[in-house]
C-alpha cells in the first residue's frame, strides 16, 4: 500500500461499510445514451470512456482510499433523489439537480459548460417527458455551478433566476479579475491535461475533473437576501438558509418542505473540503462554515428525509443525515478551534500543519477524509485567514524571490550536480518531501539542468502514488508531466463570462490590464455615455492607474472635460476593448485617448510557468 501523503490522520475507515456505494446507486434512471459530448466544432468536451478504468481493482499506483472515493463519483447518468427531485451525475465535475413544478422544470446548478448541460438536460427530458425549462438556481459562485447556464436556458428566455446575494461580485471577483491565474492553477488541482488512469487522472475528490466546453453566467432575476426568505418558483416552495463566507463568498442551501428534501450546496459533501482551494481564492471561513452546518441542522434537520448536494451522492433518513451534517460541522469547527489553539502557543501554520490529525471518531468518517481539501493545507489556511503569510520570524520579512534564494542555496550546498546528487540519497531513504525541496532549488537555480528536473519529476510521481488526496496527486502529477514535456495548454476558459459583466465590472477588469511603469507618464480622460442604459461614466489614466467612476453630466463639480467622449451600448463598448466597431461607435474630443489607454494594456499568459522560473 502506497504512504499517504495527505490523510486525515491515522485512523482508517472500515473499506467493507458499502454504504457509500448503495446510495450512489440509489435511484438510478438511466446511463448516458452518447460516449462523449462534443462541441459545435467536434472537440471532445467530456468523454464518458475516461473513467472506465476505475472498474478494476486499486493498483499501486493509487492510494486505496482515494481510489474508493474515485469508484464512487465515476458514476454517471440520470438519478431520482426522491419524487419530483432528479440528478445527472458523472456530466461534469459537479452535479445538476432538476426539481419537478407544475409546468416544467427548475434547473439547480448546470454544469460548467453549455453542452455537458444539454446533454444532461436532454438525457433527463428522453426519461421525464417534454417539459420546458421554468427556473434557474445557482446556489453559489463558482463556475462549475453556473458556467453551462446557456446549455438549459437562452440568454433572452424569460424564466426566473434565483441566486445568492452578492453573486455577480463574487463570480467575477474570482472568474474574471483574478481569472487567469486562477485557471492556470486550477489545471494543475484538477489535472485536466493528465493522461487518465492508474498512473495519472482518477479524479479530483469532488468528481472526476472539470469539462472543458463554452461557459458563461446570467445574472440573478431574484436575489436571497437572508435566511427565512422563501421563493415560489413553478409552483414550487423553496426555503433558503444563506451562508456568505463558508465554501463560496456567496452561497446558499435550501429547503423543499413539500418534498422534505434539503440541498446543502457544496457545504456539506463527502469529503473534507478547502478553506483555501489550491487553485487560490478567498480563504474561508471555518468558524462560520462549521455555524452554518450546525444551523442547517437546526432549521432543517427533522423536517428532511433526504439531503442532496452539488456533488458526490445524496444521504437518506433523518437521523442519517442529520449525523452527516453533525459530523461536518464538528469537522470544520475542530481544525479551525485547534489551529488557532496551537498558534496562540506561537507555532506557524506549517508547525501546525504537522501537529494536527482529525480525531478518531471524525477520522474514522469516509466524509472527513481528505480527499479535495486536506488537513495540512486548510490549516494552513486558517492561519493565513487570522494571521496572514508572515510567520513572525524577522528572517522571512524580506526573502529573496524563488529564483534568487535557489541560486544562493544552490551555491552554499556546492552546485546543482552536487543538489541533485544529495537529492537523490534523500529520495533513496524515502524522505521523498525534502528531496522536492531541495530539487526544486536546483531547477530554479539551472533550469536547463535535465537530470534536475527527472529526478524531480520522479519524486513528483512518487508522493502523488502515495496520495489520498485528490487534488495534491494532480499538483504532482502536472509538475512531473510539465518538467518533462514543458508547459500545456490550460483548456478552460471564462470568456464566456464577458457579456454578462456590468459596465463597472468592465472597467475594474480593464484597471487591472493596466501596465503601471509602462503608464506612469500619461494622462487620458475618457467619458463614456451608455445610451442603452442611461449612464454616464468617467475613466481617468494617472500615475498609472485607471480610476472609473459614474458621473453625472450636469455635474458642476467637474471642472476639467474630458479629452474624448464616446456614446455607445454596453455591447458595443465589448466590442471596442476587443478592437473592433470603432468606426461605428459615435465619439468627439480626440480619440488619440483611447489609443493612449490601449497602448498601457497589458496582455494575461493563460499558460505561464509553475515548475520551472
């Protein structure tokens, strides 16, 4: 049995509870009726075949346990959760629930791309009937939960769409101002561009990994403003309980008292989920988060027979579920009230990290194990949250960056060949996390060296095969994989999110393009007047900075006008940033501006470089 890199502590649960299994199955309607989905051009956006392999026996190459939780999100299809209530699992990363009213259906949560979305809303339309779609919900901000929207609903079809307050923040706060980082990451966690099988992707914890097809958002027609607000949609009685801060700045669970059902979103699944995803984000609340679990008990623990979620498989029987989300709770509330335990005794987060394991009644839970958030990382998070990166020590205040500190760690240890050399003993007595370091050095400091970066890819190799967690042997495995064959393409994107963007979103993703050194030195003033919403806006170039602000025209206040003004849509102010239509935008003052604000934009690499400097 491989050594686990990223358990929960050292109490194993029982592999013969099949429990897990049997719910997984409940239900079951029908399988896919196509092998892969493809886009409108014939790529390949989720290919069922991929997962085929987990119906064999655990091999070496794959921690037993992370194998089990692997099995059970592989399946994929159409199934009841409970009368009126359905599920299509195994389309895509995370689940799409479709909730029977009297004239159609409420879509909850459709997929992360528009064609795995059809595809399930098609598979569920051949076993359920015609039926048109009469609701969208998003229960929070994260693109698998939103992304493939256009898949169930046009962007002009009027049907109600109910989503947590703050959601358009937070979706492009995280999507599209920090969006190409975030992805290029997020590539790494997920292992998207893994070979699948034993020696590469089988799975990311939460599902098998994400699709790669067209995404985009709609923004929410009703707002959730408060726990206690209840919607009727076709029909259809929800109840919300919202929880800004726990697994989504924006989130939100919710009730159906006629179908005794509780949604929990993705605050409550079957695993130990992040405080700090990998990809980055906000970190989370773990207090909060385990408050909300305890609340979701309270209002809706004995008025539910079953609980679903966005991912994994659902939990039947009051009592049942009511452990589930107990146990959850405790879950979140123990490594957050330990971690700030142990900092007050003034250990780092890293020294926290090696002293906390989960006890042995949460460890022994096959939901708390850490199979997409892990115990070392989330304390490590918990600690950022409270405390920040700086760890106290003077030492760390002002640090060389990576690339400097390798070459003079390098040089004190006798140079690379003499780095790698030692590496390689450390590798041998099986201290495989230090040899990581110390290679990691030798790369930066020679990035050239070829023997470095093998011997760095094999011990990459080595802690994802012993890993329980999902996401750290995909980290791995994409380190390997780009040493050896360089960098790869990041195959999801947001552009699809562009067009649903406010005018003041526009502005703030275009701030953050500006190249300061590049624009300290110009001056432009911009106004810009948005016929088809009645807006008046000001953007000023200064000090290399790109500051919009609303404006009112008759505002006496302004004092200087503007070297250039435009009057133009929305839609075609897209078009514009995208270089076209000027010739048909209307506009006086000197459009010498507007070229003076492109000239300082800076262009995103969506494949920048993670292994290597």
């Amino acid at each position: 049995m491989p050594t686990t890199t990223a358990s929960a502590g050292s109490t194993a649960p029982d592999f013969a509870d099949r429990t897990d299994f049997e719910n997984a199955d409940r239900g079951f309607v029908a399988g896919p009726s196509v092998t892969a989905i493809t886009g409108d051009d014939g790529r390949v956006v989720w290919d069922f075949a991929d997962t085929a392999f987990l119906e064999g026996d655990c091999p070496d190459t794959v921690d037993p346990s992370l194998w089990r939780q692997a099995q059970l999100c592989a399946r994929a299809g159409l199934y009841r959760v409970t009368d009126g209530i359905y599920q299509i699992r195994g389309f895509d990363l995370s689940n799409m629930t479709l909730i029977e009213g009297d004239t159609g259906v409420i879509v909850v949560d459709p997929l992360v791309s528009a064609e795995t979305a059809a595809a399930g809303l098609a598979l569920y339309l051949e076993q359920r009937g015609d039926r048109p779609v009469t609701g969208v919900l998003f229960t929070h901000s994260h693109i698998d939960h939103f992304g493939g929207i256009h898949g169930v609903v046009g962007r002009d079809d009027d049907v109600p769409v109910l989503a947590p307050q703050g959601f358009m923040q937070h979706s492009v706060t995280e999507n599209v101002y920090a969006g190409t980082a975030m992805l290029r990451r997020g590539a790494y966690y997920s292992g998207m561009n893994l070979g699948r099988g034993p020696t590469g992707l089988v799975g990311t914890g939460l599902g098998f990994t994400a699709s790669a097809g067209t995404t985009g958002i709609l923004p929410p027609t009703i707002e959730i403003t408060g726990t206690g607000q209840v919607e009727t949609v076709d029909g259809v009685v929800f109840h919300f309980q919202l929880t800004p801060g726990t697994e989504a700045p924006a989130e939100m669970n919710f009730h159906l008292p006629e179908h005794r059902a509780l949604c929990m979103a993705e605050n409550a699944t079957h695993n130990l989920h992040n405080i700090l995803t990998l990809r980055g984000a906000v970190v989370r609340d773990a207090r909060i988060w385990s408050r909300y679990l305890n609340e979701a008990v309270e209002l809706f623990g004995t008025e539910s027979d079953v609980l679903f979620a966005s991912h994994h498989w659902p939990t039947w029987g009051t009592e049942q579920l009511t452990t589930f989300l107990s146990e959850q709770c405790d879950l979140y509330a123990y490594l957050h009230d330990q971690t700030l335990r142990l900092a007050n005794r003034g250990h780092t987060g890293l020294e926290i990290a090696e002293l906390i394991e989960l006890p042995p009644g949460l460890a022994r839970s096959w939901h708390a194990r850490g199979y997409y958030g892990s115990v070392s990382h989330n304390v490590k998070a918990i600690y950022q949250r409270y405390l920040g990166w700086y760890d106290g020590h003077p030492s760390s205040l002002w640090e060389h960056p990576p690339t400097e500190s390798a070459r003079r760690y390098v040089d004190c240890m006798g140079g690379v060949d003499a780095v790698v050399a030692r590496a390689g003993q450390y590798v041998s007595e099986g201290d495989l996390r230090f040899a990581a370091q110390l290679l990691k050095h030798a790369v930066f400091a020679d990035p050239g060296h070829t023997a470095a970066k093998e011997l760095l890819a094999q011990t990459f190799e080595r802690l994802a095969h012993g890993a329980e967690n999902a996401t750290w042997r995909n980290c791995y495995l994409m380190g390997a994989l780009e040493l050896r064959q360089g960098i790869t393409r990041t195959p999801l994107s947001a552009g699809g999110m562009t067009a649903a963007l406010s005018v003041e979103q526009i502005f703030d993703s275009l701030a953050i393009r500006i190249d300061g050194p590049r624009a300290w030195d110009h001056r432009a003033t911009l106004d810009w007047h948005f016929t088809d919403l009645g807006e008046w806006y000001r953007t000023t170039l200064r000090n290399g900075v790109l500051v919009p602000a609303r404006t009112d025209p008759t505002d006496t206040a302004i004092d200087a006008p503007a070297d250039v003004t435009f009057t133009l849509t929305r839609a075609q102010l897209l078009q514009l940033l995208a270089g076209k239509g000027l010739d048909t935008i209307e506009h006086t003052g000197d459009i010498g501006a507007l070229r003076t604000l492109v000239s300082v934009l800076d262009t995103t690499d969506p494949d920048f470089a993670v292994v290597t400097p």
